[in-house]
C-alpha cells in the first residue's frame, strides 16, 4: 500500500520555503498534471496542494492518469477537495481542458523497465502520441509554461569522456535493444518539442532526471532503491543482480520536485535541462551496502544471476549529470546526499505498512 507519509509532507514543506516568490505565478492559474498518481506526478500534486492551502487564490489543478502504473491510493489524501479535479484519462487520446490552461507538466510514463518492457507500445504512445496531443493544446490554449519530462536515458551509455553528462552530449543509444522502447520514444519526444516550439511557438520546457528515488515510490517498482527497501522491511538478504559495479548518481524526489518547478516557471523555452544529484557518483554495490547499514540488517548481500536473460543488456555503466545549465537558471544545488535520503525513503516505506 503507498500513502501519503510525515516525510512526504515534510519535504513538500521543504520545497515551498525554498522556492517562495517562484511559485507565485501560480496564483489563480490552472494547471494540467498528468501522470497525477505517479511516483513525480503525485509528488508535484502534494506539493501544490500543501502551497494552495495558504493562497487566496489556488492553482486550479486538473490532475490526469490512466492508472496504467500509477497507484490511486498514492493520492486517496486530495480526493473532494475544490481546487484539485481528478480526471481518468490516457494521454495518448486529446484531452480537452474544461477551461483555459496556463501550464501543463506532464509527468505521465512508463519509466520502469520492468513495466516498460512489458507494456512496450503503451511505452511509445504515451511518449510520442501523448506528448504531442499535449504540445497540440498548447496551441489552443493560454499556456505559459509546458514542462515535459524526459530522462537521463537518452544518453544511452555514455562514453568516459562525456560523464559528467552535459545536455549537449547525442548519446550513444540502441534502437533495438529491451531498452528501446522507452528511451527512444523519448528522444523523439523531445524532438517533438523543439520542432512544437520552432514552429508554433510553444513554450514548452524539457528536464531529464537522472536517478531520482525516495517516498512515494512504488515498492514493487523493481528499480534497485525499491528493491532494497523491500528486502530491507521485511529482513531478507539484500540481493544485486549484477557484479555491483556499474554507478549512478542518485537524485532524492525532493530535490527533483524542486528542479522540475524551477524548470518549469524559470526555465528557457525551447530547451532542455538535466535535473539530479551532482555530488555523489556510487556503484551498485555501494548503495546495498549504505541501506544494509542504515537498516541494520546483518544478512550479507547476494549476488545472483537474473532469471532474464535480458536483464542487464544495455544498462548504462555509469551515469552522472552535468548540471551547470539548471544552475545558470536559478540557485540550485541538490541537497540530500545519498545516505539522508535512503534513511528517509526507508522511514517513510515503514509507515506505509
């Protein structure tokens, strides 16, 4: 079961000190979120909802999914109140706003490879069919800002000589591969956009998260942080399904909630943005060992072979961002270092059950 926790609410109050004035474009306008029920769609919700609690005049949200991965329960919290409209839709049909829009995120996806790989062309559609059904609203209506996210998975495998990743870097990708599906349809989600905003005008915005983790997140999402906090809860050997060698530099949600607003009401039309954690790169293995510590589990972890024996084809090696772009724009710097966000994640999964 995922509800809301004191650590979401804590974090969403984090981010609405942080940002102040920023946010105040939002007063009295409406907002699309799509992807409302997913792990940054329903983040984003709890943060605009805890903010237009002290407003005089809300962000109107129309918040979309199609519960194709996203959990309802997640946000069962905001259900009847007046400035939050839960509307059932999949993005890769028109959405018709019942009245004049002036931003959309659009958070809606299939992120995780184990979903991903099951629900291919529903991985395409909504990244290639949805995003443009979204940039052709835009067109119609008032619109300000559009953020669309992307990912970090663009860039493929990157060569040694491109980490840190600037948003420069083509990537090194396959077309083909189990991946495919979704960091392809991305690419062409993004060149979507550009040619949206060349041509029409659109003020629509691109951030690329790199690795973001921590409450909220489905537990059974069989992404690595997910993975380990279930073995964690419930006293079992940490397993990797790998040697543990390959690295990431891993994002906690509330300093990528924080960088996806700023892109949003700061950031340059027409580009794109990585968003993420510039100061920690780790293996693998090194995240089992920080949450075997953190948990307190004595079990020694596992290394196994995955049943799939397309686990780990085309799994970048390493992955860190460049993030001197996103901090030109506005004083950002991610602050929850690896060890503080596992412990948080893993406090707030405890409540959950």
């Amino acid at each position: 079961m995922v509800r809301i926790t004191d650590v979401i609410h804590e974090d969403a109050e984090w981010i609405i000190q942080r940002m102040g004035e920023a946010l105040e474009p939002l007063s009295g306008s409406t907002l699309v979120l799509t992807g409302a029920c997913g792990f940054l769609g329903s983040y984003v919700l709890d943060v605009l909802a805890d903010w237009n609690r002290t407003r005089e005049e809300p962000c109107r949200i129309f918040a979309l999914d199609n519960f194709l991965v996203g959990l309802p329960e997640r946000v069962a919290h905001l259900k009847g109140r007046d400035d939050i409209q839960f509307v059932t839709h999949d993005v890769i049909e028109a959405y018709e706003p019942r009245e004049p829009v002036h931003y959309i995120l659009h958070a809606a996806g299939v992120a995780s490879p184990m979903f991903y790989r099951q629900h291919p062309l529903e991985t395409i559609d909504v990244n290639v069919q949805g995003t443009r059904n979204l940039l052709e609203a835009c067109r119609t209506q008032p619109v300000r800002a559009m953020l669309h996210l992307s990912t970090s998975e663009i860039y493929g495998d990157p060569s040694a000589d491109a980490i840190p990743t600037r948003e420069s870097y083509r990537g090194l990708v396959s077309c083909t591969g189990p991946r495919a599906c979704y960091d392809e349809s991305k690419r062409l989600s993004e060149t979507l956009c550009v040619i949206y905003h060349q041509k029409h005008g659109v003020p629509v915005k691109v951030g690329r998260p790199f690795n973001v983790y921590g409450p909220g997140q489905r537990i059974d999402d069989r992404r690595i942080v997910p993975d380990l906090m279930s073995a964690a809860i419930r006293n079992e050997p940490i397993v990797l399904l790998s040697d543990g060698r390959a690295t990431r530099s891993f994002c906690y949600i509330r300093d990528a909630v924080w960088a996806m607003l700023l892109i949003l009401l700061k950031g340059q039309a027409g580009e794109a943005y990585n968003l993420g954690n510039d100061r920690e790169e780790v293996t693998m293995l090194q995240v089992a060992q920080l949450l075997q510590e953190i948990a307190g589990t004595g079990k020694p972890i596992e290394h196994r072979v995955s049943a799939d024996p397309q686990y780990l084809s085309d799994n970048p090696q390493r992955r860190c961002p460049d993030l001197n772009k996103l901090r030109a724009l506005a004083d950002f710097a991610p602050q929850v270092l690896l060890r503080e966000g596992l412990a948080r994640t893993l406090q707030s999964y405890r409540h959950e059950v």
